[in-house]
C-alpha cells in the first residue's frame, strides 16, 4: 500500500504532497528543511492524480 502525505511549511507558507510506503518525515522541496512531518495522510489509491 502507499500512502500520500501532505506537508505544510509555515515559515514559507507553501504545501506539498508526496507519496512513500509509509507516513513519514520529509525534506521541504522549497528550502531544504529536514524532519518535516506530515500534517495528514490518504491511502494512495485513493487519491487523484495531484
């Protein structure tokens, strides 16, 4: 199963999502930040193409 997650970066106000075979942290594409969690999670599958 994968998962999508959706992270926000509040310091630059900017979203995105990406999809990993877990919830997990990510890097911020926008400023390189590391250890960003994700502020939710949908199955996949689930999910339109975003």
């Amino acid at each position: 199963m994968l998962v999508r997650n959706y992270y926000h970066r509040a310091e630059l106000n900017r979203e995105w999502s990406d999809v990993w075979s877990a919830q997990c942290d990510d890097e911020c594409p926008y400023c390189g930040a590391r250890h960003m969690p994700p502020y939710r999670s949908k199955d996949a599958e689930e999910c339109d193409d975003e």
